[in-house]
C-alpha cells in the first residue's frame, strides 16, 4: 500500500471518515554523518519516499566538540527547513568511532500527502543521535536514531474542503501533528578529492503506521 493512502487508512479509522493533512518528517533522507565531519560539507540526497534533500554542515571553529547544520528538504506537495546544533566525541578527528547528538527545528509548508499541496504551514523540532565510523579523508558509515514531531499552524478542529480533482467529490481534510520514530543508516564511501557517494535508507514509524524509504547522494 503506498504510503499516503496507509496514512489515510490509519487515521480515517479514529477520525470517522476525515482525510488527514500530514507534514512531513524532519527528513526522508539518512541524517548526514555529522559526527565525524572536521570541514564544512554539502550533501545533496535523494529518497523514494520521494524526497530532495540539501545539507550543509559547518563546524565550529575553535570548538570541534560544535557543529551546525541546516537543512532544506522538499517534494511535489511540500518544503521545509531545518537548522541544527551538533554535540560531538573527538570532532577533531575524522578517523575512528564517534557519537554524536543533533537538535534541530524545523518549518515548512504542504503535506506528505498532497491533501494540501504547499497550502498547510507546520513547524516542529527533532532530536537525533548518531554511532559513525570516519574512514579515509571523506568516507563514513552512520547510524542515526531520530524523534520528531512536526504540528500544523492550523488547529485538528477545524476541517478543509478539498474537491477531489479526479471524482469531483468534495473531501473534508484535517490537518493532524505527526509523530515520528526513525532509524537511517547511510555510507558515504569516498570516489574522488573531497568526493563521496552517498547511499542509505531508513525506517519511521508515524504514530503507530511503519514505512521506509532508500536514498542516494553526493557529499562533497
């Protein structure tokens, strides 16, 4: 079942016959490798949820255990943004295991759905940790654990009127806050001076409804 009409499965159970406007999660590409990362670095992902994703990660100067980050995610029904503030083991250093500890917030507009295609404003905020391995000047293996929650501006009380482009029916959509678990594991193995491709995926859980997805990138 595609993920959009699970989502609405699940919910038009508890919400008697109302179609749900759901932001997105913080991301639907693997977090980037910022644990390990001593330069600033440009990630540019793609995901079959789908999804487009660009980061960049600068460290702090003079305070390696810092690092922050910004971003910008978006499909065809939806945008957002997000900075965030890296707590890191041996930022110094690339080579060797680290661990490292992201918050960030999030805003953006639209839904995962396309009930409210760049019509819904939310924001939210995540919470990740990460295990990395730094290997060679750019190469890195990550796994990436990541609570979030994104709320729409609109209150769950109040219903949109949708006409279905397809039957002509008039819909009653709901936007609803998102609850997100995930787990992402991604590789950056090194192909050129500074060069990495990019390959992971990742698992999420909205509320009690489970999907995945699989991405790959560029980090340079």
């Amino acid at each position: 079942m595609p993920y959009g009409e699970a989502v609405t499965t699940h919910a038009l159970f508890f919400l008697a016959g109302c179609i749900p406007a759901v932001p997105p999660a913080a991301h639907f590409t693997p977090v980037v490798a910022g644990s390990v990362a001593v330069q600033p670095t440009t990630s540019v992902e793609v995901s079959t949820m789908p999804a487009l994703a660009v980061t960049q990660l600068v460290p702090v100067p003079g305070a390696p255990i810092l690092a922050f980050d910004a971003r910008a995610q978006g499909s065809l029904s939806y945008g957002s943004i997000g900075p965030g503030l890296w707590l890191r083991t041996r930022g110094a250093q690339h080579d060797g295991f680290h661990l490292g500890f992201r918050l960030g917030g999030d805003v953006g507009t639209g839904d995962i759905g396309g009930f409210l295609p760049w019509q819904m404003p939310f924001a939210g905020g995540s919470f990740s940790a990460q295990a990395a391995h730094g290997y060679q000047e750019t190469g890195a293996f990550a796994v990436t654990f990541t609570m979030d929650v994104q709320v729409p501006f609109n209150t769950t009380d109040v219903a949109v009127l949708v006409e279905d482009t397809v039957s002509g029916d008039i819909l009653e959509v709901i936007p609803i806050p998102a609850f997100y678990n995930q787990l992402d594991l991604r590789l950056d193995a090194p192909i050129a001076d500074r060069v990495a491709f990019s390959v992971g995926g990742g698992l999420y859980l909205l509320t009690v409804v489970p999907g995945g997805y699989l991405s790959t990138g560029l980090r340079f």
